[in-house]
C-alpha cells in the first residue's frame, strides 16, 4: 500500500500533477472538489485549480472521502505503462509458441490497440518490432533443432520458415556463419587469437576473415582462452601467426589510448537489437559518456534501457564498441564486464573527469 501522505509531499505531488509525471502513478491520486473525481498523476484530463485539489494515498481513501474514479485515467487499475508492458509480454508469449509469426493486426486486436498504436508501443518496450522479435523467435528455434536434425531444410520448416531461401538470405547475420556449419556446432570456421598484456592487465584478440570478433581483457589469459572457446566451441582455433601480430598491436594500441579513431574491421554478430545499441555506442564520441536512457533513446526504443545495458554486457569487443562510456543516469559508473576499475580507467584517458 502506497505511503500516507505527509504534508511536505505536497508541493511535489502537485508539481508532479502540472508535469503529469507518470512515474507518480500509483504513489498517490489527487481528487478535485469540483468534479467530484479523482484521478492519478498522469490523467490528460484538464489541470484544475489548485485550491480546488486534494491528494490522497490510494483510490479506497479517495472514495472513502467521496470521489468517484476518473473514467479517463482509470486510476485504480494498474499504471499505463504497465499494462502497456503485460499487453507487450502477452503478444509476446503468443509469438513465441506459433508456429507461424502471427499478423500484426491479430496481435493488435488482442492488446486492444490499432495496429499503428501496438507497433509503436511494442518497438518502444522490447526495443524491436514484431516482425524483428518473430524472425528472432524463428532463429532461436532454428539454432536449438539444427544440431539434432537429420537435415538443414528439415529444421527450417519445423522452425517455422514457409521457405528455405527466406532464412538463407540472412544465414549470417542470424547465426554468424552458414546454417550447416552452424548445425555442426560451428566446425569448419577459423578463428585466429592471441593472447598479450597491456597496461589494462591480459588481452586477448580474436578474427575470423571478416575482422575482429573479440577483444577480451582480465586478468588469467587461461580464462580469456577459456571465455573463447566457450564462444566458438566447435570452431578451429589457431594461434596467431607473425601476420597476426600487426591484429595484437592494433588492439592493444587502442586499448592504451581510446579516445583516438581506429577503421579495425569487426566481426560484429548479435542480435538485431544488440546490433542497433552497439552501433549506437560506436557514435558516443570519445572523451563523453551517455547514460543507458541516452543510447535507448539513440536507437528508438525509450522505453528499453534495461535492454541497453544488457546488450552493453554482450559486447564481446572491448573498447572497438565502447560501452565503457555509458554511465547511470546519476554519472556513476555501473558494472563494466571486464570491471569497473578498466572502466575508469578508459574514460580518465579520454579526459573523461
């Protein structure tokens, strides 16, 4: 049950009543004399007069004082923000157990949206649109049945492709190399590394022949080896020859001063999602920070920053995709996947104070 009402909230229930600041819904409602209604913070319905208002820990205080509920708002149900999410994770659950991605307007309908109004607040929670999160679903199913089946066409049509050639066409960028490679657990790709130090403690650099698929640091080289394989498990991994060597030096140049401008090739996998925030890092100029609500924001998707910093944590190139220069909200340092320590380390040689 929300807190009772102190008289020193007061100023900032009314402020957050002028603004309609959502994030008050279900901390309070006010009620106004006039109307005899009380709504929550957020109502669109017309701001009253001041004196006219009262505020009110919960619906049940507001009616025992005689209001009635704003049809509007609908102030005792849950926030729109929240409903909005529960309508998301519902469309969501029914895309992931069809066998076929349903239509847009079928989801729609059963959110209790248009089409129009669904798509947007669907792209603004997940941070994708339903045709994305569906071709998602289909390659998830598709990745889990390919080492099992007695066939790569025989797993497309269980995954739920109507045609072989429509998964072909993006083979790659879903899986990171072709679905028959992929259904043998990545055997048959090449994937040089080497390990080294720089000041930051161990490296590790990784390629395949498109460029540059991970830059791990730490502190055990063995567990950096360890994380790669992990990664790869099926994949032939060799040792970095003296050619390579020129890959290590880059790296670990940019390690040692990341503030400057690198044209390393990256092997850049990923979901669709993650693709979009790490692109979105890469435009973070050297030498300033954004928070997570920034880079959400960066790639259309407002409502997603715990999606942002998800994908930050999945970032597998160090420092070529900078998530060391997203912060929280308050300019603090949140967790960094290769410590918060590197992290501020990285930022004081952008000039980051």
């Amino acid at each position: 049950m929300p807190p009772t009402l102190l008289p020193s909230d007061t100023d900032a229930r009314w402020e957050a009543l002028l603004t309609r600041d959502a994030r008050a819904d279900g901390r309070f409602v006010y009620a106004v004399r006039t109307t005899g209604v009380y709504c929550r913070p957020s109502c669109a319905a017309r701001t009253p007069r001041r004196e006219n208002v009262t505020f009110h820990a919960d619906g049940a205080t507001a009616r025992a004082a005689g209001f009635r509920p704003c049809l509007r708002c609908r102030p005792d149900e849950p926030p729109q923000a929240q409903r909005r999410r529960e309508a998301v994770a519902r469309a969501c659950r029914v895309i992931e157990s069809a066998e076929t991605p349903p239509a847009l307007a079928d989801l729609a309908r059963a959110a209790g949206m248009s089409p129009f109004h669904f798509h947007r607040i669907f792209r603004e929670v997940t941070g994708v649109t339903p045709a994305a999160f569906a071709r998602a679903q289909r390659a998830s199913r598709l990745a889990k049945a390919l080492p099992g089946a007695s066939s790569v066409t025989g797993a497309l049509y269980e995954a739920g492709y109507a045609a072989p050639s429509r998964f072909y066409a993006e083979a790659g960028d879903r899986l990171g190399m072709a679905p028959s490679r992929y259904r043998k657990g990545g055997a048959g790709a090449r994937i040089r590394f080497g390990v080294g130090a720089c000041s930051l403690g161990a490296i590790l650099v990784a390629a395949t022949e498109t460029g540059l698929c991970a830059i791990l640091l730490g502190d055990d080289p063995d567990a950096l080896v360890r994380d790669l394989q992990d990664r790869f498990p099926a994949a032939e991994l060799v040792g970095g020859d003296a050619a390579f060597e020129h890959w290590m030096a880059r790296a670990v140049g940019l390690v040692e001063a990341p503030g400057l401008a690198h044209d390393l090739p990256l092997d850049i996998g990923g979901t669709a999602f993650q693709q979009r925030v790490w692109q979105a890092l890469r435009a973070i100029p050297p030498g300033t920070t954004a928070t997570y609500a920034d880079v959400a924001r960066a790639i259309g998707a407002p409502g997603s920053s715990r999606a942002v910093a998800l994908a930050c944590g999945a970032n597998a190139l160090a420092v070529a995709i900078p998530c060391h220069r997203v912060v929280r909200s308050d300019g603090s340092l949140s967790g960094y996947r290769w410590g918060v320590a590197r992290k501020r380390d990285l930022l004081t040689r952008e000039g980051v104070p």
